[in-house]
C-alpha cells in the first residue's frame, strides 16, 4: 500500500468534529484503493498556546516543510486583539499565495441556483492582510494595504493556467480600482498583462461592489473570479451560499513548496461540540488534497461516495435541511463508498 505522510491541524470549535468525519472517511475510502495515511496531529491558536507556550508550535512548522501538504480545520481568532490570525501566519511563512476555492453545487441539494460552477482565486498573502496595523494616535488607526507586481501577477498566473489547463473560458479580475487607484491599479494591471498571454480565456474586470449584486443576480455569468485577498474572502462566502453554504465550499492554500487543505469556513462557535456541523467542506477539501497527492482513485471514489448520499438526501446535516449529525452523515458516506 502506498502511504501518505499528512501533517493534521484539527483545529478548534467544529474543528475537531469535520477532521474525525473526514479522516474516517478517507481512511475507509484508502482501504479500498490501497493506500493509507500517517497523520501527523498538532494544535494551533489558543489550545496550542496552553499546551506549549507557542500560537504555532516549532514542531508544527517542521512537520509542513518535510510533509510538503496539510490538512486544516479552522482555527478560532480572537476579535479586535489578541494574537495574528494562525491562517494568515501559516499562508505568509509558507507563502501559499494562492486561495483556490471551487464552488460547485452537489446533487439534490435544493438551491435558488442550481448548477453552480465558478471558482474563485484569491490572492493570499498581502492585501489588508499584512497586517501592519497602527494606531497614529488614541483617536486614528491606520491599516496598510500592500500590493506588490509579484504578487497580482503570480495569483493571476495561477487563474489563467488553470483556466488553460481545465478548459475555462473566462476570468473576471475584481477590484476598487476606480477608489484606490494605485493598489488595485496595479493589481488590475497586473491581471491584464497576463491575460494577454493566454488569448484563448476571455477577460473582463468588474468592481467588487456591482460584482456582489451581479453574483447574486446572475452568478453564471462568472467562471473564474479572480481578485485580492479580502474582496476574494468576503465573495468566497457569499457564493458559498449558492450551494448551500459555508458547510460546503473546500479550499487550497497554494505555494510552490508546499499546500495546505482548508474549508472556506471557520470554528462555527455557535454550533461547536454538538455533532451538528457538515463535514462537507472539510471532505472535499481533502478530496483536493487527494488529487494533489496524486490519489485521484481515492478522490474519486469518495467524491462519488458524498454526491450519492447528498443526491439520496436522506442523512444530511442541518444546515442543508436535513437531521442528521455529523457523525451520522460521515457514516452514510462511509457506506456509500
Ligand atoms: P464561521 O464560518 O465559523 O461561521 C459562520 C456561520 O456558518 C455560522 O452560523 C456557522 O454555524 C455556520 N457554519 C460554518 N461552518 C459550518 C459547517 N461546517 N457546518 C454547518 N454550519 C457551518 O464564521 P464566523 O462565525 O465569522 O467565525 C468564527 C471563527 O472562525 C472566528 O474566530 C474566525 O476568525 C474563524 N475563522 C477561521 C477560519 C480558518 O481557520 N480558516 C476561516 C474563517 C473564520
Ligand atoms: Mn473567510
């Protein structure tokens, strides 16, 4: 059997709860393709800092340089203080700069807009994010928002060769550039010059605020968006709910050494510890990951798995309209395989 050394962050709230519904499922799944998986567990945030005086332990760094890949359950950051945010310092230190998150609606899931097929590229490591924040004085904060002609043009780069290589035909770069004339100037400009190395993608450019009432209007007018980092966090929820919500839509942090596999969603604090989150997102999240570690039977086959138990409907989670726990769910999946 081939084996997998995957570095685990459960992560907290809901956290723990999707990472045991998802690794049953691909243990289950590796099973029956021949391969497994040696996780390699370790706490972020809070807990981790009550366990080892560290928000990110130094074993935790180690293990995502030899690993090379990461699976991810959301980690809870404190509002308005506190400690960085644990997923922007994992994205900077590894340089994931690339936020890939498919949207895709299931089977039998009920939706004003069925048929949802768009991904989003987000850029990762700048924007707001920076996170170089001052107060001028008890009166005036100030934010700095960095964008930088490496790092437009390599997430665009990214959104047009994955245009290329999966047959997409359109990429809307989304931006205020008509406010902020010099960062997202530049980020559009960016965009724009590759674009004009790929020929075969069409290319357009909306402003992020129309570009909220056109998704919500019409979201099949878009293919590939392409954008910063909080325009692309903030539109990465709203069209989560096209499919179904937040439990649904997984991700990729991309870098050129190394990934890590994450939903769009985050602790979910209100329903944490009672077996009522969707695991879903988390699920096909690995299901990406499977494919970057060159898995594509076992993807398959699970993928397969959950699109027959959303398609049955009989066992899905509250937050799709169904009764079932999380538990529950990553059993019928199981069985589905
Ligand atoms: P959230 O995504 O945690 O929750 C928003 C809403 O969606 C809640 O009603 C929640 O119950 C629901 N929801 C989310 N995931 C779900 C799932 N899998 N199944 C069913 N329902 C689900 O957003 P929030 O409440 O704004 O943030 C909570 C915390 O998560 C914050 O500390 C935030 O910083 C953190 N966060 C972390 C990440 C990450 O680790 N990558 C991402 C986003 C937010
Ligand atoms: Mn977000």
């Amino acid at each position: 059997t081939r084996t997998h050394k995957i570095t685990l962050i459960p992560g907290d709230g809901i956290g723990p709860e999707v990472t045991a519904a998802t690794i049953n499922i691909l243990e289950a799944a590796g099973k029956q393709t021949g391969c497994s998986f040696d996780w390699h567990n370790y706490d972020a945030g809070a807990d981790a800092y009550a366990k080892t005086g560290e928000y990110i332990p130094k074993a935790l760094y180690k293990s995502i340089e030899q690993n090379r890949v990461a699976l991810k359950g959301p980690v809870t950051t404190p509002i308005g203080g506190g400690f960085s945010s644990i997923n922007v310092t994992l994205r900077k230190k590894f340089d994931l700069y690339a936020n890939f998150r498919p949207v895709k609606s299931l089977p039998g899931l009920k939706s004003n807009y069925p048929d949802i097929d768009l991904v989003i590229f987000r850029e990762n490591t700048e924007d707001l994010y920076a996170g170089l924040e001052v107060m001028i004085n008890p009166d005036i904060a100030q934010s700095m928002k960095i964008i930088t002609r490496k790092g437009s043009t390599r997430i665009a780069k990214s959104a047009f060769d994955y245009a290329k290589k999966h047959g997409r035909k359109k990429i809307h770069a989304i931006h205020k550039a008509n406010i902020m004339k010099l960062s997202d100037g530049l980020f559009i400009k960016c965009c724009k010059e590759v674009s004009e190395e790929f020929p075969d993608v069409t290319y357009a450019e909306h402003i992020v605020d129309n570009t909220c009432m056109q998704l919500v209007l019409n979201p099949y007018q878009y293919d590939i968006i392409l954008t910063e980092n909080l325009y692309g966090d903030i539109l990465s929820d709203l069209c989560s709910a096209f499919v179904g919500g937040l439990g649904l839509v997984p991700g990729a942090n991309l870098g050129a050494e190394c990934a890590i596999f994450e939903a769009v969603h985050g602790s979910a604090p209100d329903i944490a510890g009672q077996d009522k989150a969707n695991p879903t997102a988390l699920l096909q999240s690995a299901v990406l990951m499977l494919h970057h570690i060159d898995e594509a039977a076992t993807a398959d086959k699970i993928q397969a798995a959950l699109e027959k138990v959303y398609a049955a409907g009989k066992t899905l989670t509250r937050d799709v309209g169904g009764k079932s726990g999380t538990r529950a769910f990553s059993e019928a999946v199981i069985a589905a395989l």
